[in-house]
C-alpha cells in the first residue's frame, strides 16, 4: 500500500509531461504544415515520441505520430496501421483512433477493415457521426473508383454521404473543406465511370484519353494511370504498361496491387529489366503479405542473374514459412543442383517428389531427380527406380520414356533402351527424337533395317536434325557399303551445322572410298581445324587418315 501511495506522484507527474509534450508536439506539426521547415518535423516527432515515453497509454501520440512519420516516408503503411491499433487497443471509446486507423486502412486499399473501424466510430456517437460518416462515404467512393463497386456499395455511398451531410450542415468550416473534397472524387467518379463505359464496348483509344485527361483534370493520376496501364495490358502493350505503373508508384510508392503487376510485367515479358523486377518484391516485402511466395518469385530472378548464393537465400526463406509447399522445394532443389550442391538438390527434389501435389507435376521432378542420379551420381539403378517412379505417376510423360532409354543405353542395356524408347515412339509417333534415339540402339543391337527405318522416319519428322542425317549416313556407309548414298546424308549434315566436325570427318572417309581424294582431303582438313575448338575426336587419327590419302 506505502508503494503505491510513493508511486502515485510519480505517475501523475509523468501524465503531465506527457500532455505537455503532446501540446508541444501539435503546435511544431502545425509550424511544419505552415513553414515545411525540416526542423519543425523533427522537433514534432521527437515530442511525440516523449510523449509516449512518459505515458505509453496516451492514444494520441501514438495516431498522431503515426500521421506525421508516414507522411515523410519514415515508415510504411502497415506500420502506421500498427501505431493506430495501438491507441484502438489503448482507448477503444476514442473516436479518432478509429478513424485514424480506417484512414491508413483505406490508403492500404483495405476497404473492408477500414469501414469497420469508421463504423465503429459512428456507433460511438450517433447523434454528432457527420464526421466518421462523411469520411466512410469517401471511402466507399474511392473503393468504387479503384475497384468494381456493387450496387450495395453505391447505396451504402449515398446512404453515409445524406446522413452525414444532414448532421454536418451546423459545422460550416467542415462542411467546406468536405464539400471541397467531395467535388474532387465526383469527379474522379465521373472519369472512372465513363472510362470503363467506353471500355466495355472495347472503344479503347477513347477510353485511354478519357483517362489521359482526368489525370491532369483531378490531380489523381495514381488512380488513372493504373486504369490506363491496365488497359494497355489488355492490349498488350507492354512498354506502356509498364510506364503508367511505373507514374503510379512515383506517386503512390507502397501501391501493393500495381508493384504486384509491375513486377510480374517486367518478370513475363522484360527480362532484362530483372533488377527491378526485384527492387518490386522487395518493397513487397514491406507489406507483410504473402512473404513465402514473394522470396519464391525473388528466387526465379536471382536464378536468371545467375546469382545462385542469393536464389538459394530466397527459396529457402520461402520453405521457413511454408516448408511442406512441394513447389518451394522443387525450385531450391533446382538452385542447388545449379550450384552443383547436389546431395542438398536430392534431399529436396525427394520431399518434393513426396509430396506429390499432381501426380504430372510430380513426374517432372522425378525426371530432374533422376538426372543428377544418372548423370552426377552415376547410380544407373536409383535413376531407373526415379524415371519408372515417374512414368507410374504420369504414363504420358513423352520425356521420362526417352531418359530411361537413355540411361538403359548408358549401362548398354540394349533391349531395355529398344524397349523404352518403342513406348516413347507409341506414346507420340509425330516426335523425331523417340526414332533418332531408337534407330542408335537398334544399330548397336545390329538390326541393320529397323535402324534404316527408325532413322528415315526421324528424318521424314525433321529433315533439319543434323545428327540423325550424319547417323544415317554412318549406316549406309558402315552398314551397307554405300558411300555415294552416305556422302549426301553427310553433306547435308554439314549444311545444316557447319561447324559439325563428326559429319566432315565422315564425308571425309565416304568421299576416301570414292576414291575422291582431293574432297577427302578437303574434309579431313576441315575435321582437324574444328576439332582444335571442339575436341570430339582423336585429331592424331584424322591426321594419319589424311596422310594415307597421298601415300605412294
């Protein structure tokens, strides 16, 4: 009892330096508002925040101060609407807390909690609400002016603006300074509603100057250069799009919805632009929504700079918030593997494959996984359980019939590849890789004419696939005997990639058994001087084939 009677004092002292503070405060944020000294607003902000410090239940300081920092840009929106919770938690019965916190709602495109709270402020005086009713009728307008408004919405309009205006009429200072604000969102009503009018009957140059002008006629050029930039995108056209964004968020920087399509613009169609892209989320990032997902989009453009340590950053803060999300694991398994962390790559792409969201997405990833198997693990029998695993998960998975053929003609298992690459060719007979790959095993099997067919009908597909001209020409040349007919499979191989240095090495050995020395020599010549750039075949051979073109 003798310590609270000690500490009463104390507490009313500190109450008192609070108000004063506050009072000082208000009187420095007026000088700002009147002078715009610099000087004003710091010495603005530091009161307020005394004011805190001396009685942190004191509500005003805290709506108040929230006002003043986000105007300067010291903090963000949801930080402001944080500050006003506060003094709603503090002082439930103050109205101004209230509206305060509707109004950083609304700036945040809230609309729903924002008139929550400006309804909870009518309900606290219903009698003297002309106010908080006036303030909900121009948020519900500007909710109509950003977003497809209901009817129940323009009736709620009209229902707040007539109350409001009827308990406004004795307080003629407010009513001035709100009939002025009103005028400004009429109008911007006017040029929304005829704009999207003029949009709706697809007259879109006409709706694209009825926004150009209430830009300059309404002084909210936030609001219609995002109308303009959507429309432009409906028409892709996106160097437009991307400017009129670009004039929202100059004057509105924390505009989530248009930094949400700016960057999803510059991610889809501007590669290039990729550091801004980034600059984008990372302002999202401000928001507090949807975190997971924007460190998800962040990882796919460090992954197109090539920057693998901060892409592997960002997938795995992703996977912190939400690590049974099967996609997250995909792509930081995928970041891994790229920076050839690949047991990390394999733990992942497994919870992924695990998860299995959809049994064709999850194939996918069985035949990602099954490549570092084969390829960098060199365990033949974990990637054929891995392709096998996902051609149960999707029987039409063209690509995983293909890599288990390939690995099966790794381990020169023949009759598993032949067998393997005949599902993928029955799966889709109108795709030349499934033949191509075929006709190489069969051909290793010594089955001459199936090789010749496979091969042909390759070719037939796509008469502009080099390898499976040079192929067949092997086979007519090795198998058959026929070096004319092998030398125009050659040729074409050669015409088709000149800088194929296998096709001029055997061009060069059909053209020998010709007896065409000279073209012989030609490409054999030709065979050396690319094989110093692509190394794909034992140059002292080649050379001593040219040599023994002219031995006596």
């Amino acid at each position: 009892m003798s310590e609270q009677i000690l500490l009463q004092p104390i507490k009313a002292a500190n109450t008192e330096k609070a108000r004063e503070s506050l009072e000082k405060a208000r009187i420095a944020h007026e000088n700002y508002l009147i002078r715009q000294q610099n000087s004003d607003l710091q010495e603005a902000v530091e009161y307020y925040i005394d004011a805190v410090k001396y009685d942190p239940a004191m509500p005003e300081a805290y709506y108040r101060l929230a006002t003043l920092m986000w105007e300067q840009g010291q903090i963000s929106l949801d930080t402001a609407i944080e500050q006003c919770k506060t003094a709603v938690s503090l002082a439930p019965k103050n109205i101004n807390a209230h509206l305060y916190t509707g109004f950083f709602m609304k700036m945040a495109q809230d609309f729903k909690s924002a008139e929550q709270e400006f309804k909870s402020a009518i309900k606290m005086d219903k009698l003297k609400s002309a106010r908080p009713r006036l303030i909900l009728s121009q948020s519900i307008l500007q909710k109509i002016n950003t977003q497809n408004g209901s009817v129940k919405d323009y009736l709620s309009f009209l229902y707040y603006f007539l109350s409001g205006s009827l308990m406004l009429a004795w307080d003629r200072p407010s009513m001035k300074m709100f009939y002025k604000n009103m005028s400004d969102d009429f109008s911007v009503f006017t040029y929304n509603t005829v704009g999207k009018f003029l949009e709706k009957f697809k007259f879109y140059p006409t709706a694209e100057n009825v926004y150009r002008q209430a830009v300059t006629a309404t002084n909210h050029g936030e609001i219609f250069y995002a109308k303009m930039g959507d429309l432009a995108l409906k028409n892709k056209e996106m160097d437009l799009t991307v400017d009129c964004y670009r004039k929202v968020l100059e004057a509105n920087p924390l505009n989530r919805e248009v930094l949400i399509k700016l960057a999803t613009v510059l991610q889809t169609y501007f590669p290039e632009n990729t550091d801004e892209a980034i600059d984008c989320y990372e302002k999202l990032l401000e928001f507090d929504i949807d975190v997971p997902q924007i460190y998800y989009e962040l990882g796919h453009l460090y992954l197109r700079k090539e920057d693998k340590i901060n892409s592997i950053s960002a997938f795995k803060l992703a996977l912190e918030r939400d690590p049974e999300n099967p996609f997250y694991n995909n792509s930081l398994a995928y970041a891994y593997s790229k920076a050839e962390l690949f047991d990390d790559a394999i733990e992942h792409y497994q919870k992924a494959i695990q998860l299995n969201p959809d049994n064709e997405w999850t194939s996918v990833v069985c035949e990602a996984l099954g490549s570092i198997y084969a390829e960098v693990k060199g365990n033949i029998d974990a990637a054929v359980s891995t392709y096998q695993a996902g051609i149960i998960l999707d029987p039409n998975n063209y690509n995983l019939y293909l890599s288990l053929g390939d690995i099966h003609m790794a381990a020169y298992d023949l009759d598993n590849a032949i067998r393997a690459y005949c599902d993928a060719i029955t799966l889709n007979p109108d795709d030349y890789r499934g033949y191509s790959k075929a006709g190489i095993a069969l051909w290793e099997k010594d089955y001459l004419e199936e090789a010749l067919v496979s091969f042909h009908k390759a070719i037939d597909l796509n008469p502009d696939n080099e390898y499976a001209q040079n192929n067949l020409g092997i086979l007519y040349l090795d198998g058959l005997g026929d070096a004319e007919e092998a030398l125009e499979y050659f040729e074409t191989a050669v015409e088709l990639n000149p800088s194929y240095t296998l096709a001029y090495f055997n061009a060069g050995r059909a053209s020998q058994a010709m007896g065409f020395i000279n073209d012989a020599a030609n490409y054999y010549q030709m065979a050396i001087d690319l094989n110093k750039i692509t190394q794909d075949l034992d140059e002292e051979d080649i050379t001593n084939r040219l040599h023994r073109l002219f031995d006596i």
